[in-house]
C-alpha cells in the first residue's frame, strides 16, 4: 500500500465506510502482515500517550492511575493489543452466529484498521490540546462516536448485514456482556479497583 493509497482509503473510511472495509479486506492481506499491522498500531498509540501524558500538566488524584500507565507504553501496548484481539473476536464470532459469515482474520485487518484512523484523530488531538483546549476535549467525544460509527460500518461489510440498528443493538448487547464477563474475571483475579469509601 503506498502513501497514496492509504490517504485514499482514509478518506474513503469517512465517507463510506462499508466500501473502505471492503476495499480493505479485497486486498488479501497475508495473515503475518494484519498481526505485524497490530503491533505497529498499538506500538504508535501507546508512544502518542506517553508523548501526552508527558506534555500536560500534573494530575489530579482521580487521574494518577491513568497518568501511570500512559508512563509505561510497553504495558499500555500490551493491553491495548489484547483489546484489539479481544474486540476483533468478537466481531467475528457474535457477528457469525447471528448468520454472518466473517472471519476472523478479517476483523483482525478492520479493527487494526479502525485503531489506525483513531491515531490519525489521536494525533490531530494532542496537537489541538496545545492551542485550542476545548476544541481538543469536544474532538475526544466525537472520536468515541466515530469509534462506534466504524465498529457498526464494518462489522455490517464483514459479515454483509444491511440493518444497521440490529448490528447496533448486537454491538451495544455485546459490549455489554462483554463488559461485565471482564469484571468477573478481573474481581477473580483481584485486579479491580478499590471503591472509594
């Protein structure tokens, strides 16, 4: 993929994300290239928050925790590269046995994808937050809704759904589930936050 084409398809993300996805996933990717893609992905994020975390002023106690872990990119990486996983195994498999026929490769390649169009706002951000503040914070809550617009867009060209309200509502019940599942898990482990008194 040269420059040319990635800008191509960056563009085309935003403005039919359906057809990037399956643009993307026409270009037969080599399963070694889409995990290689992963790492390179998380590897950036994580540098982007550590470059932040170290530009911004101190932190409030409320923020210590989250200040600490953009300070050790390797862990953040690492989690972020399970979340990616985690978050393309989930695209496949709930997507497959609701009739779609994904796979998870594919997932694997779109939401590596969706990771790096969230850098390219991650970095636009970081430089905002040093001339416009606030337009930086409002472009933070429009970066979360482009994150579920995505999710939905491409979860619906992997597995060729056209509702888009039935896909939403299986991302929602999902993440849901999903959510709660890692709570269980984390409270086994003893890696839940304490709750404050």
């Amino acid at each position: 993929m040269t420059f040319d084409d990635f800008k191509a398809l960056v563009g085309l993300s935003f403005r039919d994300p359906q057809r990037a996805a399956q643009a993307l996933m026409g270009q037969g990717w080599p399963v070694q290239a889409r995990w290689m893609a992963l790492l390179a992905a998380v590897s950036v994020s994580a540098l982007l928050a550590w470059l932040a975390g170290a530009m911004f002023a101190a932190p409030s106690d409320e923020d210590v925790q989250v200040v600490l872990l953009s300070q050790q990119p390797m862990v953040l990486a690492v989690m972020q590269m399970g979340a990616i996983v985690i978050a393309a195994g989930l695209m496949s498999g709930v997507g497959r046995m609701f009739g779609g026929q994904g796979r998870f490769e594919d997932a694997l390649l779109l939401t590596v994808w969706i990771e790096v169009l969230l850098l390219l706002v991650q970095a636009v951000q970081i430089v905002l937050s040093l001339v416009l503040p606030s337009v930086a914070g409002l472009l933070g809550i429009m970066a979360m809704a482009l994150f579920l617009w995505l999710t939905v867009q491409f979860t619906k060209a992997l597995h060729g759904f056209s509702s888009t309200l039935k896909v939403t509502m299986g991302l929602i019940g999902t993440a849901i589930a999903a959510g709660f599942l890692l709570s269980i898990l984390a409270a086994a482990l003893g890696i839940m936050p304490e709750m404050p008194q």
